[in-house]
C-alpha cells in the first residue's frame, strides 16, 4: 500500500458533493483520484455506476489499465471487487467527447440528430469550414451595410479571416455563444472597458519592464572600463522613472500623455572614453525611450477615452460577429449535407440534450459519481456539460493543475481549478494606436488598409438548413 500524505489522504476520504484537488505536475493527483475510485469499491461501490472522464484517449486507457492492475492486487479475497474487475471494461471510462456521442446516441431524439452520423476527420471537415468561410468573405465584401464596410474598409482580408476564425473558436468554447454575445453587446463600453483596461495594462508594463532591463543593462557597460560613467546617474534618473511609472500602471493610473527624459550630458573634456561602449549606452537609452512612449501610447487619457475607444470599433465588430455566425449556419448546412459531426457538435448538442429534464434525470441518475481528471483542461462548454450531469444524487470530485493546461489552443478555462469558469476575454475591445498598431482583444491588427478590389458576383448565395448550434440556456 502507497504512504498517502495528509492532504493525499483527505482528499481520498473525501465524500463532499463536490471535491477539487489542486496540486502540482507530479504530485500524484491522478493516483489520489484513482485511490478514491477504490475506495468507494471496497464498501460496495460499483465501478458501472461511475463517470471518469479525462482528456485524451491514451489517458483514458491508461487510467482503466491503472484502475485494473490495482483492483487485480485486491480482488483475490474479495468477491465483490472481483466483478469490479471484470466489469472495468464496460466502466464509463473516456473523453468527454466519447460520453457526449453517447448521450447523443442515446438520446437523439432530444436534439433531432441523426444517430448514425459520422465523427468528420479533420482532412474533411477543414475544407467545409474553409469553403463557409470564403463564401461568407465574399458576401461580407459585397455587402453595401455600414457596418460590413466599416470592416472592410479598416481591415485587410487575411486579418478579418483570422480574427473570424479566432472569434469561431472562442464562442464554440463557450456553452451559451449567442447569450454571451448579446450581454456583451448589450453593453459593450460597460462589459468591455474593464477587461480592454487590464489587457492595455498587461502590454504596457511588458514594455516598461523591457525599459527597466535596457536601463540596468545600460548602466553596467557605462560602468566597465573605458565605459561612459557620466551617463550614470541620468540612466540612473531614467530607471526611477520607468519604476515610476510601472507603479502606476500597476495602481490602474491612466498615464496616456508624454514623458520627457532628460538630454544627454556631454563627456567631460579631457576624458578618455571607448567610443563603442559610449555608441552602445546612447543606442540602449534611445531604445529605452522608445519603449517607454510606446507604453504611454497604449493607455488611454482617462476612462472616457477608453470608452471611446470600445465604440469606435463597435460597427467593425457587429459585422464581423454576423459573419461569423453566416459562417457557422453554412458550415452547420455543409455537414448535415454529409452527416457529420465535428467535436463542437457533440459539445453542444449534448448540452441541449442535457436540458431536456427527462434526458438530464435519466443521465444523471446512471452515476452516483462523476470524477474528472486534468480538470485545468476543462473549457466553458465542457465544464457546463459535467455540472448538468451532476445533481444531488451524485459527487463531483475533480482533479488539476491550472500552471500545467496543455488545451489553451482550445480555449481550456486555465482558471478552472480556482474559478469554475474562467471569465472569457472582451471580443468588443479595440486596442489603443501605438506605432501604427491597433489591437483587437489579443490579436495585433493595423488601424487602416487600402480598399479591397472589386470581387466577382456569386451565382448563388449558400443558406442554412441546419439548427443553430448554440443552445439556449434554461437551467442555472
């Protein structure tokens, strides 16, 4: 038997409704969530009863391997755990994705889907998303509305595909796309100042500290042998004053305006000096200036600058969220033609069907246990799909490590362990305009383009015969 440390043990005994286990990389989170597994088999528990639900396929294997081996050592004298071991195999033991195609499967009469449709591989499903894509660029670039020619007008064609594909990804991650997009919109200086604020923060202060470390980095070449040491202490002047303002920035001080640096002093007459370190240090203190009015640049003069700001990129942002969904509805339109599924089908049509009561309380009812490892990996939509399938009747117990998520490409919640669900980045939130960049939520956008060239005219326009795919919420 393994030495389990207090905390290990706690968490093994634990019987709350709901557990979360936090831990570090390698700090047995995943034999804690075995052991507890266990532990509810030894007084009588059955293993068919439990949901485990982990993030790869090669992880969910390994774990029912790990869950056999250990119930093998113990069920020699015991009747009951010997059927728990032949019973392993049938155990819900899987991706997420493999238990909401059992839901779907199941239950495909409370989402209308086809029970037999196909899983698509990404070979053939990337040119059906792509040819949605183009075909909703082309309407958006023919569009005579205000809004899409704003778009158009302020950003190239690369850039507007990719900040599409960027906001796809992100509200398919979400549980409820549509809701969030109107109670962002609803709002949008409201809803989006304060996150537009943190992220201009955030980039300030990496340039300042960029600042800092040219400023130390300057002041030990003037201290070297032959090295200017009268530029000493107005270096030394500078980096108090990028310490200054990184405190403010920091206290959440709006700091857009001007900074004006001392002038360089002339080397005294008479002075020795190595030419290549003097070039170095004015070099280093020019790149120290232009970081710190770059980081100036970015913040707003006071908060009604910022709100204006967040509503200057309003008609921009309406057109290409309508875009986004014209894309989706022809992409939904392109599947249905096939009978496939993508992996954010089976998310969302699972979560509908879960919304179905009589679907929830059969589902729910099948588990007297739900257990989730590498819980940091959990998305918004994946975390909504576990809480409705747990209820009184059933735990939670989750296991992670938010510093180690490897699913921040699909948008994980990397704040799951310590919240829930990780509040979403602003999709309303323009950058401000420094060195002829503007940035949108994270992504590096030039302000203004040239006009885009005139495009062919389209026989015919695609529609959508499929649902929409975002659920509507009716349970908290």
């Amino acid at each position: 038997m393994p030495q389990w440390t207090e905390a290990q043990q706690s968490a093994i005994d634990a019987r709350n409704s709901e557990t979360l286990v936090s831990a570090a990389a390698g700090s047995g989170k995943t034999a804690v969530l075995i052991e507890h597994v266990l532990s509810m088999l030894r007084t009588g528990g059955r293993v068919d009863r439990l949901l485990i639900i982990t993030f790869t396929r090669a992880a969910a294997a390994e774990l029912r391997e790990r869950l056999t081996f250990a119930l093998e050592k113990e069920a020699t004298q015991d009747k009951h755990l010997r059927r728990q071991m032949l019973a392993v195999r049938r155990a819900h033991i899987s991706t997420l994705h493999v238990f909401c195609h059992h839901i779907l499967r199941r239950y495909f009469q409370a989402v209308d889907v086809d029970p037999m449709a196909k899983i698509g591989e990404s070979t053939m499903l990337e040119p059906l998303l792509s040819r949605a894509l183009d075909e909703s660029m082309e309407e958006l670039c023919e569009s005579e509305d205000p809004d899409a020619q704003a778009l158009v007008e302020q950003y190239g064609d690369a850039q507007i595909v990719e900040m599409a594909r960027e906001l796809y990804s992100f509200l398919r991650a979400q549980a409820y796309p549509k809701q969030w997009v109107e109670k962002k919109m609803a709002d949008p200086a409201g809803t989006g100042i304060k996150p537009f604020l943190v992220l201009l923060q955030k980039e300030a202060l990496m340039h300042l500290e960029g600042a800092r470390q040219l400023c130390d980095q300057c002041l030990h070449i003037a201290e070297q042998p032959g090295g200017p040491d009268y530029l000493g202490p107005t270096i030394e002047n500078d980096r108090i004053l990028v310490d200054s303002l990184s405190e403010a920035v920091r206290a959440g001080e709006m700091l857009g305006g001007e900074t004006k640096f001392p002038p360089r002093p002339r080397a005294p007459k008479g002075g020795e000096y190595d030419t290549a370190l003097v070039e170095q240090c004015v070099e280093l203190r020019e790149n120290v200036k232009e970081l710190v009015i770059t980081a100036r640049s970015m913040l707003p003069e006071d908060l009604e600058e910022a709100r204006r700001e967040v509503a200057a990129t309003l008609p921009a942002l309406r057109a290409l969220i309508n875009m986004v969904w014209a894309m989706d509805a022809r992409y939904a339109k392109y599947k249905e033609e096939r009978n496939l599924l993508d992996y954010g089908d089976l998310e969302h049509m699972a979560l509908e069907a879960l919304q179905d009561e009589a679907v929830r309380k059969a589902v729910s009812a099948s588990f007297d246990a739900i257990f989730v490892d590498e819980y940091q990996d959990v998305s918004a939509i994946q975390e909504a799909i576990v809480r409705w399938v747990h209820d009184e009747n059933n735990r939670l117990f989750m296991v992670g490590d938010v510093k180690q998520s490897i699913y921040r490409f699909r948008l994980a919640c990397a704040g799951g362990p310590r919240r829930s669900i990780m509040t979403p980045p602003p999709i309303c939130a323009p950058g401000r305009q420094a060195r002829g960049i503007r940035r949108w939520s994270c992504t590096s956008l030039p302000r203004r383009r040239t006009p885009n060239p005139p495009r062919p005219e389209r026989a015919a326009r695609a529609g959508c015969t499929r649902r929409s795919w975002p659920p509507s919420a009716s349970r908290n």
